[in-house]
C-alpha cells in the first residue's frame, strides 16, 4: 500500500470502530528486525508492528516488536514462524 492509502484506511477503521492490532511491513533485503528508519517512522506504540524478512523468499521469516520508550522490544503476538 501507498502512504496514503494506508492513512485511509486507518482513517476508514477509525469511522467504523474497528481497531487496528498491527502494522506490517517487509524488509527485502534484511532480518525482521526493526531499522533505524523503523524507529524514526513509528508513530503508533500500541500496535503490534510485524516485520517480515524477505531474504529467503522459500521460507520468509517474521518477527513482532512493540514500540516500548523509544525502542521496539520482541513481542509474542503469535507464533510468526510456525
């Protein structure tokens, strides 16, 4: 998704009462493990974020963070790599 319509739909969810439980993005060339960019960009600290390392398009791998006073801190939101 664009920027934009990524703000859209928040802004859709938030109209229909339905809350979102994460962010999720890719990272093609590095782990799932949250950048400094990652850091920078994230702007809601309830949300799980799930980071999805596309290293290994055969078996991707997934990690969940939380955004916890200015670090992301590995969460267990489910089992990403089952």
């Amino acid at each position: 998704m664009r920027p934009d319509e990524q703000i859209q739909a928040l802004f859709d969810m938030e109209e229909n009462a339905i809350e979102p439980l994460a962010i999720v993005h890719s990272h093609p060339h590095n782990q799932a493990i949250p950048s400094e960019t990652d850091l920078k960009e994230a702007t809601w600290p309830d949300l799980f974020s799930v980071i999805v390392s596309l290293i290994d398009l055969d078996s991707p791998e997934w990690h969940c963070w939380l955004l916890h006073e200015n670090r992301f801190e590995k969460a267990q939101f489910w089992d990403c790599n089952a």
